[in-house]
C-alpha cells in the first residue's frame, strides 16, 4: 500500500477535521469545499464536495496530496491538478472503506506519485 499518501504532512498543529468547509484549490482552479476529513494513522483524507463542476461529486483526495492550508482565507492547496481530481475513482460514502475500496484508490494516487 501507499501510505504515504493517506499521511498528512503539515505537521501536528493543524487538524484535518477543522478543515471541514474550507474552499478546496487545486494547481489550476477551485474544485469545490471540504465537506468531510478523517484522521485515521495511514488513511486520512478529505471529501471535497465538487458540487456543479462534476455534477455534484464527491471526491477523495489522500492527506499526503495537501500542499498547504491558509486557515485565514479557509482554503485548502492540493497538489493536483483539476483533471487529475476528476479522474480519481469514484467515492462511494456507502461501500465503506474496506481493503478492496481502498485498493482502488491506493492504485490511482499512488500512480500520480510515482509519475510526479
């Protein structure tokens, strides 16, 4: 697995959960708002709510992704870029979040990583 990318690299005086809101920018444009951020130990994330630019999906982005939090203007910087976000499986707050699941998004952003 990849757990460098569900580990958050900013350092321990920010908190994933207090993002929740935030404006979420990708390196060319808005994607939309945190609607949703877990703290797990090699599995944490943000859900951005994309709402109309991809009709209302719901999309993960892995804690290792984020480049920088400007807590005072309430956006989020990730290191992707818009189409990259796009493409990313789909999130499915339903299915869980089991090894298979992951899997799925283990393959996809890991890829990124390495082709970065």
């Amino acid at each position: 697995m990849y757990t460098e990318i569900w580990t958050f690299q900013l350092g321990p005086s920010v908190k994933l959960r207090d993002l929740e809101r935030f404006e979420v920018e990708a390196t060319d444009g808005s994607i939309g708002k945190v609607d949703h951020a877990t703290e797990e130990v090699g599995g944490s994330f943000i859900v951005v709510d994309t709402g109309p630019w991809i009709f209302g999906r719901k999309v993960v982005i892995p804690a290792g992704a984020i480049e920088r939090i400007d807590a005072e203007n309430r956006v989020v910087r990730v290191a992707m870029t818009k189409d990259e976000i796009k493409r990313s499986p789909a999130f499915d707050p339903e299915s869980g979040w089991d090894d298979d699941y992951r899997r799925q998004f283990d393959q996809y952003f890991g890829g990124l990583r390495k082709a970065s």
